[in-house]
C-alpha cells in the first residue's frame, strides 16, 4: 500500500496528542500529512467524538479510507449490522483548508460493490466516483476550492440502501484565512436516519441486531433520527463547553431523506454560514434548515450575561424527528442540579 504512515494531528478522538505533534509537524513545516484510518478509528465510545480537531498545516493531505462492514450502536442496546467508511457511522471526520491538495485512497474491504463521493470536489464523477469491487481501490486527487462543512457518502445504487447503512462522513474546509473569529470550542454533527426492524429475541436469549427495513426507507418511516450514528447519545454525554466560549458547529445532514431544522434551545445563532461561504454569513438566526446532502456551520456565544452557565439541548426542530433520537445537550460550565424539562 502506498500510504501506510500514520499522522495523528487530523483526529480529534486524541486532541492532546494532536496538538502536541502539530506543533511539531508546523516546526518542521511538514508539507504532507498522511492519515490512514484502518489504523485510527473514530472514537464512538461512550459517545461518536462530535470535537473537531484543528486544521493542520501541511499543504498536501492524504487519506486512506477502508471500507469495512461493522456492528453499529445506533440506539441505546440496539445493535445493527452496518456498512462503514472506516468501521464507524459517521465515518472518519476529515478537516482541511480551502487550497490544500487532499489525496484519497479508498479501499474496498467488504464482500460487495462500493464507491465514494465527495460534495467538496470538483472532479470527474465517472472516473472518482467509479464502483469499487471488492477487494479493489480508488485514488484520486483534488483541490479543496470551497469552504464548508460537507457530505462525503458511497454512491453505489441503490444510494439510499447505502446511506441507511451508514456509509457517510463529513468533510470540513476552513476558508484560507479562517472564519472571521476565533472559535473556542469546534463539534462536528451528522444527522442522518436509520430503517431498522427490531431485533428478535434469539434462542439463547440473546437480543439480535435490528436488520434493514427497505419498506419504512422507501415510505420514509425512519425508526431512529441521529446526530452521529446513535439516537439521543449526547443527552448523557451532553458536549462540554465553558461560559463565554464562542462555539462552531458544523453541521451535516446525510439524510437519506429528511431535512435537518437546526436550533439550540436558549441560544441564538450569531452567525450562520449556509453552505460554508464566509462572505455569506446570516446574523442571528434562530433555526437554519439543512438540505439532505447539504452542510451548514453555525456559531453561538454563551455569554455570561446571556446564554451563560446550564443546559442547552440541540435538535432538529422537526420534532416528529427529534423524538426518534436527534436531539442532544451542549451543557456550558459546571451549572448545579443540571436537569432538564424540554
Ligand atoms: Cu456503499
Ligand atoms: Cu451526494
């Protein structure tokens, strides 16, 4: 395999880690970053790490995606046998700025036919984007022109059978000079839905994994609405940030099929970039819909004389949706007797 080092700086599962080693990567002005992500896999426990680690500074970014087959949590006890970039849903969190050189290889280790699309690119779909058998890859290479937070997905037909499975992950550009502020704290959130049948009851009274129920995806009656691959997991692993901080999320939606309404409880977007284009920023917002394949980023302030120390949950305010597992809860300080109503 042509790319096999290990560079830890883009994953954000091992942000002291990271920080240390960009530094160090920035000294030596280390003009190719390599991340291969057989080798480091997303955090999913106890919760899918939704921080966003830094952009590095190597102009050139190489990626080497596996595709794999994996047993997913997409709900509190309820597992599910799923297709994955990288072993997990979403797959790998990849962060770049807009002019760098982003180099993928993508390697089919699952027993059927995949393939891989990037929205941030602007490539020939036919040859990028082509089936890959299994056992096979792709590579490819492109120049992240646009800013934005972006749906990476398998395009395999039929593509919604692929994405109720899993196969999606986002795709970060910074603009080249940042996003006009500095941002304290960086969350990445996919939301997406699941199909899934419960699982029975087997023999040795063993609950069995929920299987796919092609029927509720084709009427778009979805058994679970996540941010991250599993329903209502930063209820309990709420998203630490302290009073003051200015907060960036970017948001992804991976459908397959519903549009994402998102709102923070108690808080006002300041700033809403749709699409990701700094220079076309929305001022205080209260919920901005993202489009299935789309991407919005989002900041707020938690201001002590405002949205200061307590809870605040995030969710699509579809709520029909939001009762299926999309919600969450950015908790900002240490706020005593937390406990929430809403
Ligand atoms: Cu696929
Ligand atoms: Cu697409």
């Amino acid at each position: 395999m042509r790319i096999n080092k290990v560079f830890l700086p883009a994953i954000a599962g091992v942000v002291a880690v990271g920080g240390f080693l960009a530094v160090t990567a920035a000294r030596h002005a280390e003009r190719v970053m390599r991340v291969d992500f057989d080798k480091v896999v997303r955090v999913t426990s106890p919760a899918y790490d939704a921080r966003l680690a830094p952009v590095v500074d190597a102009p050139i970014k190489e990626f080497r995606i596996p595709i794999k087959d994996a047993t997913l949590e997409i709900a509190k006890g309820v597992t599910y046998q799923g297709w994955t970039f990288g072993g997990t849903v979403p797959g790998p969190v990849i962060h770049v700025r807009v002019g760098d050189l982003v180099r993928v290889t993508v390697i089919n280790n699952s027993p059927m036919p995949h393939s891989i699309d990037f929205h941030a690119a602007r490539i020939p779909a036919n040859k990028a984007y082509r089936m890959i058998m299994p056992k096979d890859s792709v590579q490819f290479e492109f120049v992240a022109k646009d800013a934005g937070a972006f749906m990476v997905h398998c395009g395999t037909p039929p593509v919604t059978m692929h994405l109720m499975q899993g196969m999606y992950f986002p795709f970060i550009v910074d603009p080249k000079n940042g996003w006009g502020t500095r941002a304290d704290k960086e969350f990445v959130l996919v939301q997406s839905e699941f199909y899934a049948k419960p699982g029975e009851t087997g023999k040795v009274g063993v609950l069995l994994p929920a299987t796919p129920d092609w029927n509720a995806e084709q009427t778009k009656n979805a058994s679970q609405v996540v941010f991250n691959g599993r329903a209502f997991q930063y209820k309990e692993n709420t998203l630490k940030v302290d009073v003051g901080d200015r907060v960036r999320i970017f948001v992804v939606n991976a459908g397959p099929n519903f549009e994402s309404d998102f709102h923070i409880v108690g808080a006002i977007f300041d700033r809403v970039y749709p699409d990701g284009n700094p220079s076309h920023a929305l001022e205080d917002v209260q919920t901005y819909h993202v489009p299935a394949g789309g991407g919005a980023v989002f900041e707020t302030v938690f201001a002590k004389d405002g949205s200061g120390e307590g809870l605040y949950p995030f969710v699509t305010h579809s709520f029909a949706d939001a009762e299926k597992g999309a919600v969450g809860i950015i908790q900002v300080g240490e706020p005593k007797n937390a406990h929430m109503d809403h």
